[in-house]
C-alpha cells in the first residue's frame, strides 16, 4: 500500500451535528523531505477516536481545534523512510500524534519508538499506547491500588477506564464503574473485567448508584468525568482513599471554569488524597506497563479487540461509522504495510 | 492551689453576640472516682480559644456543640492522682481535651503522656501540643516542604499558621499568609517568620493577593480555611504543587456542603497532589516534632508567647478577654501546681 504521493484527509468544513463525507477533502501533495532533527515517517496504522468529533468545533479546550483546510491530526503507528535526527534511523517504528496522511515529517522527539513483537502493531495507539499506560499508571502508582481495594472509575468503558477494569482485577481489586449507555455498562462486566457498573444517564441518584455499584465504599477512585459523578464518588470514599485525577470530560467545553465538588470537608474527615497526573511525566512507569501488558495480553488476562479498516481514503467513513457505534473495541485504520 | 472539692464551670445559657459573664455558672461536686481503666487527673493548665465560642451556639459544625447546663470542654494539661488504667501512674503528666473544672475523670486511652522538662508544661496546649504537631506534620510529612519551596499558609496568624511560618523558615522555604487584620499581618512578619502577608478581608482579587505574596507562585498550600481563598491559592500553585488539607473553617457553621474551588482542571494540568490529613493518626511524627522543637525552642529558633490567668473561677473573663484581644500570645489559664 506504499505512495508515490503523499495522500491527506484535510477538515474541509466543520460539522453541525454529525460528521458527514462531505466534511473532509482527500488532497494530494509530494512526498515532504526532513530538515535536521526530523524524520520522515511513513504512517501504518492510525486511530479515530470521538475526542476527534470536539476537536472539529471551532471550541476552546484542553486541545485546540482542527483547523478548517489544514490536515486533519491522529495518533498513528509509523516507520521511519529518512531520519535526520540522531535518536532514529531507517526501519525504526515509532508512534505519536501526526496527520491523517500517508506520509509524515516531524521533529524526533515527538514521537516514541515502539518495537514490534507478539503483540499486534496497531495494538500501541490503544492498548499499549497512552490508554493502557494512563490506565496503569493511574491506578497502580497514583492511586497505588493494591489487593482487596474497592475501585471505582468514571467514563469506565472508554478507551482507558476498560483497561483501568481489567488491570484492577489482575491486581486483586474489586471494581465498578459508570458509562453512558445500558450497552456500554454490559460491555464493562462481560468484556472489561468490572464487578458491576451503572449508567450515570438514567441513575435517579448518582451518590445511591456508586453506593450500590460499590457496597463497601471507594478505596480507590479512577476520575476521568469530574462535575456530578465526582462529588457522588467523593461521597462514597473510604478512609485513607486515594483519587487519581485522570481527566474532566464534563469540563472540557465549559466556557468558566466549573466550581468543585460539594463536601471538600470529606477530604480531611477521610483523609483523602487526590492526586492529578499526566502520563508522559512517566516514562518508565509506562515502558514498565508495555512489557507487563504484553505478558498479561498472551496470557489471555488482558483482552482487546480493534476493528480495522483499511487505506487512507476510508478514513472520515471510519471515523463516521466509529462515531455510530458501528466499530467493536477501537477503530483503527490501517495506510500501509510495514517494510 | 489544689482544692478539696471540684469547681467546674457550665454552659449556664447560649450567648447572643460577645460572650458574657452570665452565660456561665460556676458549680462544685465531689471529687470523682475513676472506675477499671480511667484516671483520676487534676487538672493544671487549660487553653482557652476562639473555635469555644463556635461551640456555644446550637449549631452543626465539625465538632458537637456544647450542652446548656454541661461542663465546658477544653485542652488540658494534668497529673494523675489516681489510676485504673495500666498505661498511667500517679503523678504522670498528661495532655487531651477535658473540663473546665479542677479535677476529671477520663478513659485513660483519650489522654497522652507529657513530660516535664525545659518547656514549661503549659506549651503542651500550644506549640508543643495539636496546633504545633499539625503545623510540623502538614508542612513537612503531608505536602513534603523542603529547602526552596515556596509555601503559602492561610489563617497564617492562628494557633496552626503561626508554627507553620516559622517551622518553613527553619526548613528554608520561604513563606507567604493571609490574616483577617492589618494588625495579624504584622505579627506574620515580626513575630512568626513570614516574608510576605496580606489581609484578605481588604484584598480586591484574592488571587492578585497570593500572586503578589508568592511571586514565584506556590509549591506548598497549608490550607486551614477552604472557599474563596483555596481557590485563590489554587490558581497560584506551581507544578506539582503539594496541598496539606488541614481545615476548612470558611465552610464548619455552612448547614449544607459548599461547592469546591473552580479549576480542578488544574489538578491535572499543574499534577497536584491534595491531601487531607488529621493529626492524631501520625503519633510517631508529633513525638519527632516534640523532641525537634524543644531544640528550636531553646535555640530561639521558634517562638511563643503567652497569657496566664489564675483560677478556674477567672476561666470565663479569660475567655472572655481573649476573644475581645487582651491576650498576647496564647491564652491559657492556671488551674493549680504540679505536685
């Protein structure tokens, strides 16, 4: 599936409502060349993800909008064609956020080498990539979640909080958790290792609904929401328990920033800790993850499932259909084989 | 100034406003006997201070109010005259929170061992006692303070604030504090090791306030009041900025649980670490904390002042005194010898 050219998905106009074909443009351009320090990618495998779907709204947020015109961004799985930058040569697979594109240039350290091995490739924009890591280093160095904890984590079917439910149980805990939909919350105890899990949108009260999802209370709390679900989780905390501040999804597009939660007496009356953290501070902790997760991935301990479409020009009818529901597990595009 | 029958002072009405003298009623009992596992202490000296007056009122708040009719509750610092309790002998010193009164009965677990030595013994209800082991325990257990860091204390003037300006010192931070007067802030800096203060009651923007006092921005928060100026002191917190969670007095007479502070986003972003934190469960820290700050204490490197009144029966016009500002330092009252 190499080019001669380099092939672009570009945001032609932003959405009202939901994304249709007509949103993007594929154009064409030559194949770019790298100046010292960069490197010239070829890009294998891509991920569409519905944080992209905000990004399309001309909105201020954690990441600044897509740009009408200009190439649309993913992570993706690469190889290096031509490297100008000391840390890389040609053949090396890295990862990173580029474009969605055949071909890419980008300074060195923005991408990270990965090593192809047992695990599928495509398996580090998700798993093995930063949902798996934030995932790990959220709940097991963070939060320090250990044997017979009760966890509970918000958003528990998305792309970190449904490895936060596996990882939880290899390390002995008992875990619950909040999703969307009444599919997402069966998708949390058949395939995401949860004990039991509710849907925030139809809870009559999220504070009773973590208390039934979580008996014995909250040892640990795996946050990714904020707003309404945090304070309720708060509520439920047990002495000495630890938060692990992940993301504020139900802030992300609030114009002011939002007041706390209510009961911030809890924190000293319980002796909580919350702790806010970004998973690219850690680099060990992360590299320690990727080879335990590929030991728990053979063993069958850790599952994953992706649905792969496949060639550039696919990519805005993946994305769309991901958006649907259409996808099982991430959806993934794949541009072209490796060398 | 031991006595042969035990003078107790009792809640005799709720104050309307300043306390006044009437509000108490001074009665005698017979001396009590201890029954299987109490002592018999009599008490020597006893602290009087301003959260009593929030205890007087018939309102929820972190702690029960106190009874119409009861025997006033205060910290004490007493000996032993008799004892069921295996853990105490006659004439041992102790510390814990008992009567306005000469003598009481107490489950000997509820009291701690003192010991006389260069401090005099009233220093146990103070610097040596809970506000000191709070202030030494937070700043640099709980937020981990070390050389460098720039701390910010608010309630910076009271019985925990005052030790925490002068332990940051002594650990080289440099140290910045809200007070509730012009006059508080002066003591900041002259008496208790503060570089920077303000009053927040006349501050136009709490968060230009700590701007201006923490230049630099902030690594240490010693919170002790909550609302309007943690949120203040949040927005000024540098990367992995640590937060000991010691009070939150702005919200103890609120009948309903306040909102949090705006921007827990930037718990994430910044990667902060909150921590609530109650002092009696760090007892090996406290015991540290004694044994360093009698060292401080004799070097001049920490210091204290105080006001004694004489005589249980002068309790209540101390308290009175003390609220209105007639003390300087700590008020405590003398309620007999050591034997």
């Amino acid at each position: 599936m190499s080019q001669a050219v380099n092939k672009q998905i570009r945001l032609a106009s932003r959405p009202t409502g939901w994304v249709a074909a007509n949103n993007f443009s594929v154009t064409e351009e030559a194949i770019p060349k790298p100046a010292d320090g960069q490197v010239l990618v070829r890009n294998i495998f891509m991920s569409v993800d519905p944080y992209m779907r905000g990004r399309m709204n001309d909105v201020k947020s954690y990441i600044p909008p897509f740009q009408v015109g200009a190439v649309l961004q993913a992570g993706v799985v690469s190889q290096v064609v031509e490297s100008k930058y000391d840390g890389l040569k040609e053949g090396d697979l890295v990862t990173g956020m580029l474009g969605w594109e055949n071909y890419s240039v980008t300074d060195g350290r923005l991408v990270r080498q990965v090593r192809s091995g047992p695990a599928p490739l495509s398996y580090h924009l998700g798993i093995l990539g930063m949902p798996g890591m934030t995932a790990y280093v959220g709940l097991t160095k963070i939060a320090e979640a250990k044997k017979g904890d009760n966890v509970f984590v918000t958003a528990a079917s998305g792309a970190v909080g449904s490895v936060v439910g596996q990882l939880a149980r290899i390390h002995g805990c008992r875990v619950a958790g909040s999703a969307g939909s009444d599919e997402k919350v069966s998708l949390l105890k058949s395939d995401f290792g949860y004990n039991a899990g509710f849907n925030y949108k139809t809870s009559k009260s999220l504070t009773e609904s973590v208390q039934e999802a979580c008996p014995k209370g909250v040892d640990v709390l795996f946050e990714n929401v904020g707003g309404d679900i945090f304070e309720a989780a708060l509520w439920n905390m047990r002495d000495y328990g630890r938060v692990a501040l992940c993301g504020m999804i139900s802030n992300y597009n609030m114009e002011d920033p939002q007041p706390g939660p209510r009961g911030m007496m809890l924190i000293i009356g319980r002796r909580l800790t919350i702790r806010g953290f970004i998973v690219s501070d850690h680099p060990k902790w992360c590299d320690e993850y990727v080879r335990k997760a590929i030991g728990w991935l053979k063993e069958g301990r850790l599952t994953y499932r992706e649905t792969i479409a496949e060639g550039i020009e696919n990519a805005p009818q993946a994305f769309i259909d991901m958006l649907k529901g259409k996808n099982t597990g991430k959806q993934i595009v794949q541009l072209a084989d490796i060398d």
